[in-house]
C-alpha cells in the first residue's frame, strides 16, 4: 500500500498566495547566520529576526493576508480581534493600510508598549481581564452587533498561510546557500506561525525536524502531541512570555501541527530572561520574552543539535522598556 501525505488544512499554494499578497507590503526578514551560536553549540545556526517585521512580530503577515481576502463590500463595518499585544498591532497596522476600522480587545494586563501601539495605529482599545472574561466572547459580540469581521490570532487559514511565508523565504533562503534545515525552532500560543512555518518548511524540506518551544508549565503543545489531541495546560499564573499565553492549540493548527511536528521544548521565565539578554548582548537584536523561548530552551541544552543546521524563529521584539531593561541588566 502507498502512503499518502495528509491533506492538510492549509497548503503551500496557500502560502504560496499569501507571499503575493504581502510582496509589496511586508518586510522580507533576512535570515542571519549567528557566528556565536554556532560556535557555542557546535552547529550551523541561524536565526530569523521577525522583529524586524512591520509592527515588530511575524503578526502583521497574518492579519494582512486575512484582511486583504475580506471582501470589498464588507469591509466598511470594519474588523475585530482579541489578542495580548501583538496580533492587536498587526490587524491595527494592517487595517490602516486598507483603511478599515479596527477594534481590539486585549488582556488588561497587556504590556503597555503593545496597548499604546495598537492605539497609535488607529485602532479602538477594548480592556477586559483575562481571569473572568471570555475575549472570543466579547469580540464576537462587538462583530455581531456591527457586522464587523472577526480576525482570530491563529485560527484561520488565511491568518495561517500569512505566518507560513517565514517558513517559505527560511526555505528560499537556505536553498539559495545550498543548505537544507536538520532542525527548524518556533514559539507557538496557538500554533498559527508554528502551522505555517511547517507546512512551508516541510513541502521543501521533508526531512527536516519542525521543533515546537513553549513557556514552562504552559506546554499544551507538548501535551497535546503526547496524548494525539488537543489537550490545555495546567498552568497557574503568569509567565514573562505573555504573548504565549493560550491555554489550548487551535482546532485548525494542531490538525496541521499533529502531522508535522517532530518535538516540544520547553524554557522556564528565568532561562528566557537571559536568552533576551543574550539576543541584546550577542546579537544586537531586541526579542521580546516571547520571541526568545527557542533560543532560551537551546542555549539551555532541551536539544542535541552538534553537527546540524537549525534555524530559530524569533518572532517578536514588542516589549515594555522597564521590563527589557531588568532582563538585559
């Protein structure tokens, strides 16, 4: 009997589209050799700096494209979105552009930077607390009431194939230098860039081991691939890495990311702050907590990765400057 590759939600001709859309929008993140990881761990390392990226984050790919599929005559009502910070920025940027109006509801406890850039953007600022209320609940109400679009965080094919353009220029890149990825790192909350990078990496790279890094204690990836569903985590409280802070993968990313993913890793808020610090320090590039749990988790040690080529996404860099300040110190 053949085997067959799972049809999966998203595909590269997805992805494919997603490139043509935001070519003349969205800043083609280089992917740059890091002489002093390598050296350290014994590799070939790369890292992809998207917070270099139109708003600081991979999430002005993903807001772009899904707002840019809406459909003329709907886009007077405007859209809506719930996010911590950085895919409140991406659709408030990304309807700008359009000149759409943008609601966004966000955690109270948000960092501020990433509050007052979403306003500086245009957008309309709606605070709720992220221990009583539903944020999914609240922004559907405010869509349903103005026949507004919902753009979710992750959860969307157009939102996913929008992310998945890291993966296809990571992809693009290498080729150009002859090098195919024994490891490819990604953060994931919800899993939209971890879905999207994959699917793009793998469809040029099947070999290659798509590696998942998450907060410690906020592992439902790790979970979830153990237990072959979605599963939540169990953790209380609060990490540092607040942009990765979803309790459960989304229905449409773990289809795609339960076929695809090799590993999980996880980094504790200590090892992140000094992988920030690191980034500062070693590659004059400002991540955010977030942004930095795959590199916190490598230099750690959570992987083998001697004699390989890995590339890390650094997906973020939106972070409070006092924050930044005491992780850095």
């Amino acid at each position: 009997m053949t085997a067959h590759a799972p049809i999966l939600p998203v595909t590269v001709a997805d992805i494919d589209a997603a490139a043509r859309v935001l070519a003349p929008v969205a800043v083609r993140t280089p992917l740059l050799p890091a002489p002093v990881l390598s050296e350290r761990l014994g590799a070939n390392v790369f890292v992809k700096p998207e917070v270099l990226q139109r708003t600081g984050s991979f999430k002005f790919r993903g807001a772009y494209n899904k707002l840019a599929s809406i459909p003329e005559s709907a886009r007077a009502a405007g859209v809506v979105a719930f996010s911590s910070g950085n895919h409140a920025q991406g659709v408030a940027h990304a309807a700008q552009l359009f000149g759409m109006h943008a609601t966004i509801v966000m955690p109270s406890d948000a960092p501020v930077a990433k509050r007052e850039r979403t306003k500086a953007f245009g957008a309309d600022v709606v605070l709720y607390d992220r221990d009583r209320e539903d944020r999914e609940a609240i922004a559907r109400d405010i869509a349903g009431k103005r026949g507004s679009t919902v753009v979710p965080p992750y959860d969307d094919p157009y939102v996913i194939a929008g992310q998945g353009t890291v993966g296809r220029e990571i992809a693009e890149d290498l080729s150009t230098l002859g090098l195919s990825p024994d490891l490819v790192i990604v953060p994931a909350s919800g899993g939209g860039l971890l879905a999207g990078v994959s699917t793009a990496v793998k469809a040029r790279f099947p070999g290659t081991q798509m590696v998942v890094a998450e907060p410690k204690g906020f592992d439902d990836h790790a979970r979830s691939l153990r237990a072959g569903h979605r599963e939540a985590h169990d953790a209380k409280g609060r990490t540092i890495c607040d942009a990765l802070m979803a309790a459960i993968p989304g229905e449409i990313t773990f289809a795609i990311n339960s076929q695809l993913l090799s590993a999980a890793i996880e980094a504790s808020d200590e090892e992140v702050g000094r992988a920030v610090g690191f980034a500062f320090r070693e590659l004059k590039l400002v991540v955010e907590p977030g942004g930095s749990v795959g590199l916190a988790a490598l230099l750690a040690g959570r992987l083998d990765v001697a004699g390989k080529t890995v590339v890390i996404v650094l997906s973020g860099g939106n972070v409070d400057a006092d924050l930044y300040a005491q992780l850095i110190a």
